[in-house]
C-alpha cells in the first residue's frame, strides 16, 4: 500500500529529466560554494551553459536560464557594486545583490527537489 501511495504522489521522471535534474543541482551546488569563493560562481555558470542544451525539453529546463540569468546579473551588478564601492553606497549594492542571488538559488533548489520547474 505505501508503494502505490509514493508513486501516486511523486511523478516518475524519465532518465533525460533525472540527467537535467542533476546537472542543475550540480551547478546550483557550485553557485552556492561561489557564493562564498568568488572562481566558483563562474564555474557553476558555465556547467549550467554547458548543460542547457542537453536539457532542452525536460521538465528542468528552466533552472539553468535561472541560474544563468543569476550570474549574469549578478556580475554586471557586481561590477557597478565594484565601481560605486569608492561612495558608500556600492557596499550596499554589493549586499544587495548576495541576497538577491541567495534568493533566487534557494528558491531554484527549492524547486528542483520538488521536481517543479522555476516558474512554476
């Protein structure tokens, strides 16, 4: 009885959705280390790019548009974050966008352990 009720409530994906599943929780894994490391950010973005296309048309398909659109983001932001930092207030972008980014890949986890799309 309890076999049928965990297959009823979970949804079986095929081996493509599993690979795409992993593949963004390998790079959402990397982002967070780059939260704290800086070379990793870039390194989870890029296997995020990398991988995009092998999940195309798999459930998981838009964590990796999250993820990159994260990075890019949060680069370009950085930078200003950077470049304002000499007035006082690019240390407040600078925090800004750490939340932010926090935000948005323990929401894109959040997500993908409950086998959901980003946007859904």
């Amino acid at each position: 009885m309890s076999d049928m009720e965990i297959s009823a409530t979970e949804p079986s994906l095929s081996s493509k959705d599993e690979a795409a599943k992993t593949s963004a929780l390998i790079a959402y894994g990397l982002m967070i280390l780059g939260l704290f490391t800086g070379l990793f950010w870039l390194v989870g973005a890029i296997w995020a790019m990398v991988k995009k296309g092998e999940a195309a048309g798999t459930l998981f398909e838009d964590h990796y548009s999250n993820i990159i659109k994260t990075f890019w983001w949060g680069f370009g932001l950085s930078i200003i974050g950077f470049v304002l930092a000499f007035v006082v207030v690019g240390y407040f972008v600078l925090l800004a966008v750490w939340i932010w980014s926090i935000y948005r890949i323990i929401k894109g986890l959040a997500k993908i352990t409950s086998n959901k799309s980003y946007n859904s």
